[in-house]
C-alpha cells in the first residue's frame, strides 16, 4: 500500500503513530488502515532504499 497516496486523501482527521516495531495510520471513522513494520532494506552499495514495510521485513527474514 502507498503510503503517500494517504495524503492526497485532504483529510486533517488523519493520526500516524511512528512506532518502534510499526508504523500505524489512522483515517477517523474508519480506523487503521496501514499497520506496517518500522523497517527499511537499504542496498548497502548504492545506499538506494530497496523496500519498505512488510517486504522489507520479509527480506530481513530470508537472509537470517
């Protein structure tokens, strides 16, 4: 899910909880509707960001 694509909504009845383990957006009236981990692969050559979230997370898995 893009998370930018939250801010084009124009609602100002929007909370993110930037937290440790997850980051959490709430839209009022609906809810959560983007819980996500709090992780970031980064491409240690390029120093690009490779992917975020879930994927990210999943990557940080499959090279443990």
């Amino acid at each position: 899910m893009n998370f930018m694509k939250f801010f084009k909504l124009g609602s100002k009845d929007i909370g993110i909880d930037l937290g440790t383990a997850n980051i959490l957006v709430i839209l009022k009236g609906k809810g959560i509707i983007l819980k996500e981990p709090s992780v970031v692969a980064i491409n240690r050559k390029t120093g690009d960001i490779m992917a975020t979230g879930n994927e990210a997370k999943e990557m940080l898995r499959e090279n443990t």
